[in-house]
C-alpha cells in the first residue's frame, strides 16, 4: 500500500473541494496540517499507477496550467485503515452527539443527550463536511420543531456513511429508507446502524428512478451534487406527503438561487403551496421547502 499526497495552494483549495464533494466516494482526503500551516491531499491507493491515474482525472477538472507532482510513501496496511481517523473528531447539536467509535473512551456525553457512533470508513458523510452538517443540523431542528405523531416516513438519498438515517433514527423518527447508488456506502451505513442498534432503517443500494412513487414521505433529504437535484426534482417532488420537508444540501451558494427558482416552478406547475427557507455555511448551502 501507498500514500500519495501533496501540498494544496490556497487559490485551488474552492475548486478541489468541489470535486472531491462531487466524486465522493473515493481515496482522497483534504485536511489542513495546523503544526505547518497549509492544506494537504492525501490518497491512499494498491499501487503507483493507480495513485497517478486517479490524481490524473482530478487535474483534469482543475483550472491550473502547471500539474503539482506527488509524493508517494509506502505504509503498512494497518496505517492506511487507520489514517482517516486523525481527521475526525466529536462534534454537536443542541443536545446531539456526534462520535467517531474510536473516541468512545475519551469522549463525554452529558446525561440525557443523545450520540451516534461512527466509523465512516471511506465513505461520504463524517459530519465534517458543510453539507452533511447543514443536515445534521436540520434533523435536530426538525426533531424539536415537529409532533412525535409526524415524524415517520423519512427517506435520505444518498445516504453515504448512513449518517444522516441513524441521526434520524436515534432522535425516533420511524419507517426510514436510505438510498445510495454505492454499494461500499450501503455496506458501510449498515455497518454504523448495526454499531448503533437501530434496527428500523432500510438501506438499499439503488437510485432516485428505482423508488415507488406510490410510497410517500414527510421527510426527503437529498445530499448530492446540484445538477442530480435539478434533474430529479420533479421525482423528488412526487415523493412528497402533505406538509412534507424536502431538504436540499450538496448546493454551492453561487448555486443556491438557480436550485430555488428551478423547484419553485416545479412547485408551482403542480399547484403546491410551499415555504422555503435557507441556511448557508461557508461557501455552500442548504435548501429547505416545506409543503402547505
């Protein structure tokens, strides 16, 4: 096994993120080094080749002129399952608990708080990103906000580590279907909801197309990449209750008003009455529409 890596120039840092978001799942991981002051992209891959050609495809989506060269380090197998763990940490909501399994012994929950435990693997969705933690934050909001008699039929598209479905599980939201068109994503949020003991969430590897729309839900939350948000809007929508929640994450907030104003007209050629409402984090961006 090989490390390969480089150091970030500050300028590209926007671009690249937005491709690793894009591209997720993959081998890549972008961390800030604090002891050196600067931004790393670390991959850990069989062998050279394969390192090169996958850092290949992201260089080609980069707006640069001159191509950064890696660096490549050997590791043992057991530092590469282990070296995302560095990147990770606990982290909360109100009174909600995020915590990476090896953190069980040294981090405290308060008495009456709520955790999940997470090992994401090499799957999307830590909590570390924007928008994953946009809707995080979003299901504890909805869980104060909402009746116990509403909170059912909740479904999370593209559902990565399973973050998204356990939170909303553990916080007693029923009847919960997680998509995603990965199966390494559906191997690994099955292992989480195992790890967790929540045994009501039904992971699926499959795509907005193969859902039933006769089955209908309170809660849609779709964390992907704006052009899949567009395109299957009008699939998203028929997936709809009355009173429903559909939250929108994955959005660069450059992004944020075309997503808007392309579900408004979905919304209003179907004669839905509907609120909308945003919340931004850095440079992205989460769309919340509820239904009248």
């Amino acid at each position: 096994m090989i490390k390969a890596y480089l150091e970030i120039e500050e300028h590209l840092l926007d671009q690249l993120e937005e491709i690793l978001y894009e591209t997720a799942p993959h081998n890549w991981i972008l961390y800030f080094n604090h002891s050196k002051n600067c931004t790393k992209l670390e991959g850990y891959f069989k062998d050279y080749n394969v390192a090169k050609e996958d850092f290949s495809k992201i260089v080609q989506t980069l707006n640069i002129k001159h191509v950064p060269s890696l660096l490549f380090e050997n590791v043992d197998n057991e530092n590469w399952r282990n070296a995302y763990k560095k990147h990770f940490h606990p982290w909360s909501k109100s009174n909600f608990h995020w915590v990476p399994i090896w953190c069980t012994d040294t981090y405290s929950v308060p008495e009456g708080h709520s955790m999940l435990y997470l090992d994401p693997g090499m799957a999307f969705g830590t909590g570390n990103h924007e928008t994953t933690k946009l809707c995080l934050e979003s299901i504890v909001d909805l869980d104060q906000k909402v009746p116990d008699q509403f909170k059912k039929c909740f479904l999370d598209v593209g559902c990565g580590s399973g973050i998204l479905a356990i939170t909303a599980s553990i916080l007693g939201f029923q009847e919960i279907d997680a998509i995603d068109n990965d199966p390494l994503a559906i191997k690994v949020s099955r292992e989480n909801a195992q790890l967790n003991k929540t045994g009501n969430i039904n992971f699926d590897t499959s795509d907005l197309n193969s859902l039933n729309t006769c089955k209908k839900y309170n809660f849609i939350f779709a964390n992907i990449q704006a052009d899949i948000l567009q395109n299957n809007a009008e699939q998203l929508i028929k997936l709809l209750n009355k009173k429903a929640y559909l939250i929108l994450s994955g959005i660069l907030s450059s992004e944020s008003e075309n997503i808007k104003c392309y579900y408004e007209k979905i919304f209003r050629k179907g004669k839905y009455t509907f609120r909308y409402d945003n919340i931004i984090m850095n440079e992205w961006c989460l769309s919340r529409f509820q239904i009248g």
